[in-house]
C-alpha cells in the first residue's frame, strides 16, 4: 500500500482546524463547563452563521471529532483537549 499523500494528511488538518474554529467562534460556550473541557452550545448561533456551523458539525461528526452531549446533542465538546 502506498502512503497518505503528504498533501492529503496537511488538507485535512486545515479542514479540522477551520471546522473547530467555527464551532468555537460562532457558538456560545456551555456555563459551567471547564478549561479543561470546554462544551459549547451549537443551537445558540447568529442567524448568519448557522450554516457554516451546521457545515462544520457534520464535518466534525463524520470524522469523529465531536463529543455530543448524551441528551442534548446540540451541546459538544472536543474530547482529545481534555487529555
């Protein structure tokens, strides 16, 4: 098998990178949650940006890089900052 071309393995840290800071800069964080782990609320966002975030929700949760709230699916978090 041939190797990830190194273009493919730099394009999709760019996308991750774009799609998280979507979330982090068009959603309200959670109260209450930690610097540790931050929660961030997807439901709470400007008009304007609902779809770039619903874009970048389905791109995060495709390459599972989203934790979803058990019960509140529109609350998520990155797990790995937690590490």
């Amino acid at each position: 098998m041939s190797a990830v071309p190194e273009v493919v393995v730099e394009a999709f840290a760019i996308a991750d990178s774009c799609a998280r800071s979507d979330i982090e800069t068009c959603c309200v964080p959670v109260e209450g949650s930690t610097h540790k782990l931050l929660k961030w609320n997807t439901q709470e966002v400007d008009r304007q940006d609902r779809q770039i975030v619903a874009k970048s929700l389905h791109y995060l949760d495709l390459r599972r890089l989203i934790q979803r709230e058990p019960g509140a699916p529109h609350i998520v978090s990155f797990p790995e900052a937690a590490a």
